[in-house]
C-alpha cells in the first residue's frame, strides 16, 4: 500500500480504473473492503480477465488516504511505466 501511495502514477475511481485495465494499463489495483459490490464487482472481473493483482485495502477512507485526496475512493490503480500520464 505504501507504493500507492508513493505513486505519481495512478488511477482513482472506479471508472477510471476500468479504463486503465481494459488498456491494459494497471499493474496493481486496489480495492477497499467496504466499497459497494455493484461498484467494484465489474472491476474486479476485468482483472481477474486479464490477471491484474488485486490488493484488498481496509475502507474508502484509508484508500482514498493513500490517493492522496479528501474523501473515500471505492478503487485505484498503479499504473505500468510507460502508460499515458507515466512520468
């Protein structure tokens, strides 16, 4: 989890992690314990689909803690090196 955080290069949100997998893009993704299932199921499929690591994270809060932003995240991604936004 330390790496999310340390990570300039990342997704937030369900909907832009999605995109990062389906691009092929994701190299780790980070699920919090308490999102809701009709949230975070599609994106969990996606990387079972194209055997993405997974990392259960406590709760939205601490996720979004580790995002560096204010409130809950359901999901986040560290992106590979090389992909859009990569330093």
């Amino acid at each position: 989890m330390h790496r999310l955080a340390q990570s300039r290069n990342k997704t937030v949100g369900s909907k832009q992690t999605m995109k990062a997998i389906e691009k092929d893009q994701a190299l780790a993704v980070y699920i919090a314990r308490d999102a809701e299932r009709r949230v975070v199921e599609p994106v969990l499929g996606a990387c079972r689909s194209r055997q993405v690591r997974v990392v259960e994270v406590e709760n939205m809060r601490v996720l979004g803690k580790l995002c560096n932003i204010d409130v809950g995240c359901a999901c986040a991604a560290i992106l590979k090196e090389g992909a859009p936004g990569s330093p």
